[in-house]
C-alpha cells in the first residue's frame, strides 16, 4: 500500500479523505506487490485489476463453499461487480444482488447474479435461503448499512465488509443475530 510519511508516523493513501491516493504512475512499489500485466495501464483491462483483487479477496475471506452456500451483495460497483463474477467462479449459488440502479442491476445479471433486486422497491434479504448458510458482501460504503446487514441478516450469516465507508459509522455488536 502506498503511504505518505507523516511526523506521527505513516498515513495509507487511497482509503484516505487526506490522501485519496490515484497516484498509481507516481507511486514506488516492492516488485513483490506487483503483477505483470500484457497490457498497459491507459488501455483499458489493468485499470480493473484492483477492483478484481478485492472482489476475489472478499470472496475468499466469505469462506462459504459452492455446496450449500448462498450469497447476498449489496452494491454494483466495480469491486460489487468483481465479487460476483469470484462467487460464480467458485460456484456458489444463488448469488443475490441488490442496486438502486437499473443499469448496475442489469450489469450484476451478466456478471453471473440469479437475482437481482431494487432495494428501494423489496427487500434483498428475504431472497436469501434460510437453510443455507449465507455470505452477505457489503460493497456500498455508506454509512448504516453494516448496522441494517446486522440487523436483518439471516442467522449465522457472515458479513464480509468490502465497501470502505471514508465517515465514521456506528454499529450495534449485539443486534447481529
């Protein structure tokens, strides 16, 4: 990660409000950070491979398996959309997805969603089977969220935080079920 060298010690860039990072071409990296690429950045795949790392990354860290596992993902970002096509890779199924928008709704269906739902119309978390054990993949950062996923998850779901929200939240530890 790239930092910036403060008097009280190293400060992260990119999940920052003081140093929101973007910098990629300016920045020194370990070529142990690094991955090879046939493309160059300003044409077009590598501009995705960060929101892809994430996406994967959450999936693994969800650590439910394709037989008997169900997952919810709130968001169709790039990084929402990232965790979708690593759930579909790694088949688990059904894979519920929720956006305010068409157009982002639209896309999570191509990305390999089952179901697709309007928020703002019904809510996502009666989609999820309650017999399976489910993931639930936050990728909005907005403040609230987390605290309505731990309110309205089913029980024994797993919430995997994905969206960085850059403002304080607060949440309720003992209303997750």
């Amino acid at each position: 990660m790239p930092l910036m060298m403060e008097v009280d010690g190293p400060k992260g860039m990119g999940y920052s409000n003081t140093y929101v990072g973007g910098y990629a071409e300016q920045n020194a990296a370990r070529r142990t950070y690094l991955a090879r690429s046939a493309q160059r950045p300003v044409d077009g795949p590598c501009r995705a491979h960060e929101p892809l790392a994430v996406g994967v990354h959450a999936v693994r860290e969800g650590a439910i398996k394709g037989d008997g596992g169900a997952a919810g993902w709130w968001a169709a970002g790039l990084v929402g959309l990232a965790v979708i096509a690593a759930l579909r890779l790694k088949g688990i199924r059904p894979i519920v997805a929720a956006d305010f928008s068409p157009k982002r709704r639209e896309l999570a269906v191509k990305m390999g969603a089952d179901i697709v739902v309007d928020p703002a119309q019904e809510s996502p978390y009666v989609k999820l089977d309650p017999a399976k054990r489910a993931a639930i993949f936050e990728c909005v950062g907005v403040p609230g969220v987390l605290q309505q996923m731990f309110e309205k998850v089913p029980r024994d779901a797993r919430v995997v935080v994905v969206g960085v929200c850059m403002e304080p939240d607060t949440i309720e530890p003992c209303s997750a079920s």
